[in-house]
C-alpha cells in the first residue's frame, strides 16, 4: 500500500493519503493502566494509514491512524 492507492472497505471506497506508519492502539482498558502508572503496558502497536473517502455520502472526510489490515487494495 502506498500514497495515491485506491483500497476498499464494506462497499465505501477511500484513497490512501498517507504511507503506512506504525501506531499505537489503546483500548479503554489500556487508558486505566495509562491513569495507574504502567503506560509502558499499554497497548498494540501496528501499521496505520491515513485515508480519505471517494464515495458515499462523506465524500472528501480523511480518517487518520486506520488499521491498515482492514482495507483491500484495488489494482
């Protein structure tokens, strides 16, 4: 997956806006071992991309920090 991409997800179409970078996913019980102290703990780390939507009715919105394992790529 690279910039310019067109990938796929539940019918809606996007187009990749940014390479993939690595990023940390926190759920809600991450954020309560972030408030007791153990943030080292806390969390996934995985591929992200930033995307925006070509189709539906948000065309033109850019969703940030997506997982990329979620999208299928359009050749």
């Amino acid at each position: 997956m690279k910039v310019g991409d067109l990938v796929k997800r539940n019918d809606v179409l996007y187009k990749v806006v940014r390479a993939p970078y690595t990023a940390r996913f926190l759920d809600s019980q991450d954020y309560d071992m972030i408030a007791w102290g153990m943030g080292e703990y806390a969390g996934v780390y995985g591929s992200a991309v930033d995307v925006m939507i070509m189709s539906g009715p948000e065309i033109g919105k850019t969703l940030r920090k997506c997982k990329a394992h979620v999208f299928t790529r359009i050749n």
